[in-house]
C-alpha cells in the first residue's frame, strides 16, 4: 500500500492544490511515485467542483509545474486512510482534529521547514501574494519529503 499524503487548507482552491502538485512533481522527480499518493481537500465546502484558482494556475504554470485539480472537501475517508494530514495553518489543524478521529500525522507544512521561521502559509485568496506562497510551499515540501523519507525508510 502505497503512502498516503493529503494536503488540508480552507478551500481547497489555492494553497493546498499547489501544494499537491508541487509535492507530486517532487515525487515524480524522485522516483517515489508507486510509493507515494497525494491528494488534497479543504476544510470549508464553498468551492467543491471548481478548478484551482487562476493564481494557482498561473505560479504553477510558471514554474513549469503538472497540475490537474477538482476541489473537494474533507471526508471520513481522508481520516481514516491517510498517513499524513498536511495544514496550511493552525485553523486547518483545530477543523482536521474536530472532524473526527484519525491516525495519521497531522502536521503544518512549514513546521517540515524549520529554517523559514514561518509557521503558517498566509491564505493568497486574500491577498494575491502567490509567487510568496509558492516559495514557502516549494520548501515545506522539501522538508515534508526528506521527513517521510526518513521516517518510511524510502
Ligand atoms: P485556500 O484559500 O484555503 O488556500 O484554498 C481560500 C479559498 C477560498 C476562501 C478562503 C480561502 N473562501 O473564503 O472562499
């Protein structure tokens, strides 16, 4: 059974869909594909059914960065079978933990990277900043790879 890693924000329209296509592309870059499955969800159900948002789109295209996205929202089953529950801020945690029980690691991305001092990814929906979110993004995601590295034996 392969790894399961499922990215959590608000919406599921901005932050964590980058994330997943940005951990995917490192995944893929890494030849850890059949090893590791990521997905993301929101916590909110505003924007299920719609695409990433257009400055998502736009900084993954930028960076030349696969991306495929239908928002959806967190289930049961996100609980139950991830390994790991990735937020993008401390809201997301409280809103993971109160939807029910689960046994994976819930974490917040920029916790993997300690170096940025930064605990939480700011939300671009409100302020357009997604060249911003992408560098913070593309580092959590480093460190959140070299830790399940670590920690899998992979
Ligand atoms: P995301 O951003 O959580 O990074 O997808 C948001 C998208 C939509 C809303 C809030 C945040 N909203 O309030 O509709």
């Amino acid at each position: 059974m392969p790894i399961k890693v499922t990215f959590v924000c608000l919406g599921n329209i901005c932050r964590s869909p980058m994330a997943e296509a940005v951990f995917k592309h490192k995944i893929k870059q890494s030849g850890l594909e059949r090893q590791i499955e990521v997905d993301s969800c929101g916590t909110g159900s505003w924007h299920v059914g719609e695409e990433a948002h257009p400055g998502t789109q736009r900084i993954l295209q930028q960076h030349s960065i696969p991306y495929e996205h239908t928002a959806r929202r967190l289930s049961q089953v996100d609980l139950s079978e991830a390994n790991y529950l990735i937020a993008m801020d401390k809201q997301n945690i409280k809103d993971i933990l109160r939807s029910g029980p689960t046994r994976a690691e819930v974490g917040l991305l920029l916790d993997y990277a300690p170096e940025l001092g930064i605990h939480e990814v700011p939300d671009p929906y409100y302020n357009n900043r997604f060249e911003e979110v992408y560098q913070l993004v593309n580092a959590g995601c480093d460190g959140l790879l070299a830790h399940i590295r670590k920690k899998e034996g992979i």
